[in-house]
C-alpha cells in the first residue's frame, strides 16, 4: 500500500488545526477554577477542544486511504506550529534545545517518508 499525496495533505492540515488547539487548551487552562461552571463557560477551552475534535476527522479521513506507520509520525508535525504559536501569542521563548528537538522531529518525517520507497 502507498500513501497518497491527499492523504498526507489531510493529516497535515489536521495538525496544523491541532496546534491551534492547543492555544485554545492553554488559553482556556488560565481560566479554570474549582467549578464545573468555569468549565462549561470557558469558551478558549471549549474552541480548543472543539478544534482538537475537527483536526481528528482531518486525520480519520487521511488515513482512510494511507498507511499508518506514515501518516501518524504526520502528526508531529503540528509541534512545528505550535512553538510558533507560542512564541506570537504567549511570548515563549526560542531556545536551542526546542529547536533541536523540532529538527529531529522533522529529519524523522523525512526518514519515514524516505522508508516507504519500494527499491529497484
């Protein structure tokens, strides 16, 4: 089985969405109280929840037709965003490690897109 290129459009687009969720769940996280009234009107909470809910469908409907092993890895991908994310919306900073990190997570994308070519 191969993976098509909409497939990894797909999942790709749902990480994107999920680091945008993310936000929302930090956002949301500074608002909480020992209330479940706190929980019910919190509406970055909810956006980020709901957001996390739009990108799995992104992704169910990605792995519809590709392979596991590859499209999952696809996923990490949204860490990408996310420090980027953080960075304009909450001011954390950029350090050597967390890029060190992202590299290693990107180079592993790569090998696993590299690992399903058929040789000859």
């Amino acid at each position: 089985m191969t993976t098509p290129l909409s497939s990894i459009a797909l999942v790709t687009f749902g990480s994107f969405i999920g680091s945008f969720s993310a936000l929302g769940l930090k956002a949301g996280s500074k608002r909480l109280q020992r209330n479940l009234l706190s929980v019910l009107t919190n509406w970055p909470l909810a956006a980020g929840i709901a957001g996390y809910l739009v990108s799995s469908v992104f992704f169910i409907i990605g792995l519809k037709n590709g392979e596991l092993s590859i499209l999952f890895p696809m996923v990490s991908t949204g860490y990408v965003w996310t420090m980027v994310w953080s960075r304009v919306f909450f001011k954390e900073p950029f350090t050597r490690g967390k890029f060190l990190g992202l590299a290693l997570i990107l180079a592993g994308c790569v090998l696993l897109g590299l690992g399903t070519r058929q040789p000859g």
